[in-house]
C-alpha cells in the first residue's frame, strides 16, 4: 500500500493537488473514498495514495466514431 517514505499531505495540500476545495477533500475522507493517516487530531493523506485516487478516477477520452450524419449528399 502506501511506503514510509510517502510525504503526508495536509487536506488543503491535497485539495490543491487535486485543484478541489478543501471541502471536497473532506467529504471523500469522510466517505471513506480515499485512504487517511490520523495523526493525533489531524488528518494526513499520503503522495502514494492521492496519486492512486488521481489515476483510478481518471477517464480516458472516447474513441471518435465516424459517422455519416449531418454531412451534405
């Protein structure tokens, strides 16, 4: 899973990584959608962990279908 090494990330360090709110990051913590660290009271993400969540969401673009509609006879 994730490695020691990792460098924990604050919520909103990770909410600009991802280019989000802070408050969406709170909301997938709270979901249980992304994988925490609890440090005390504070809550940490992991490099690893976020760069997973990116790569499992991302969405590939559509292949083009060629189509005959709308063009002029």
């Amino acid at each position: 899973m994730t490695h020691t090494t990792d460098r924990l990330l604050a919520v909103e360090e990770a909410a600009e990584r991802l280019g989000t709110g802070v408050r969406f990051v709170r909301r997938l913590i709270a979901e249980r959608r992304i994988a925490f660290v609890k440090v005390g009271r504070h809550v940490r993400l992991s490099e690893a962990v976020l760069t997973a969540y990116i790569e499992a969401h991302t969405v590939q673009p559509a292949r083009r279908v060629r189509s005959d509609y709308g063009r002029a006879a």
